[in-house]
C-alpha cells in the first residue's frame, strides 16, 4: 500500500532526475584532464640507478608501528633497510593497516627499502 501511494512521486522525482539528459547531452566539466606526473619524490622513490631487484640475500620483517620504530632506531615507524653487505640486507616494514592509515603501498615501502640495500642513501637536506 505504502509503494502505491509513493509510486507517482518516484516517478516525478525520476523525471526530474532525467529531464537534462532528455537532449542526450551528458553533463560536461569545463577543467582540462589533470595529468598526474610520476612519483619522483626523492624522499619515497629511489633515483633508477638503485631502483633494481636486490641481488644478495634480504630478509623483511613486519610488525606494528611500534616494534618497527624500535628495529629502526627510532628513526621510523613505517620502515627501514639495513645493508650488512651487498650480499645481506634487513628489511622491516610495518603491517598493512598502517601503510593503509599513511597512503603508502606495500610495494612502494618495499620499492625503497630495497633501494637502500642497493646502496641509496637519501639526499642531504
């Protein structure tokens, strides 16, 4: 009983939702398309010549933000890599639902972590 009383005002409101797509016109932005440049943000990605699979063996370890900042010395809560040699690396990265609360992936953190066991030290300030 309820829909049938309702019925007329649904099919108003549908009209009214359709009637400036009636000519075919959809409805336009008067903005140019944002082209997104590539991350080259020296602090998140590594410069190409360290961007490369790490050829020793690397170890990645994944905890809470807390157990990674004291892996890390304090220094971090998202992560760190630490280069014994260029055969050895140790890397800590920190679980998935804080990457997620920072906006920052998995194989991004992973990305330049591995970089600095390739050798990357980040840029002086």
């Amino acid at each position: 009983m309820t829909i049938l009383k309702s019925t007329p005002y649904l099919l108003a409101g549908l009209l009214l939702i359709a009637t400036p797509y009636a000519k075919g016109d959809p409805p336009t932005v008067d903005q140019p398309p944002v082209k997104l440049a590539p991350i080259r943000d020296p602090q998140i990605m590594p410069p190409p010549e360290f961007d490369y699979e790490y050829s020793g063996h690397m170890t990645i370890t994944r905890g809470d933000e807390a157990s990674i900042r004291t892996e890390c010395w304090g220094k971090s809560g998202i992560a760190c890599a630490i280069r014994v040699s260029a055969e050895t690396c140790f890397v800590w990265i920190t679980d998935d639902d804080v990457l997620e609360r920072r906006r920052l992936s998995y194989d991004m953190v992973l990305r330049h972590e591995r970089a600095h066991c390739n050798g990357w030290k980040h840029p002086k300030k």
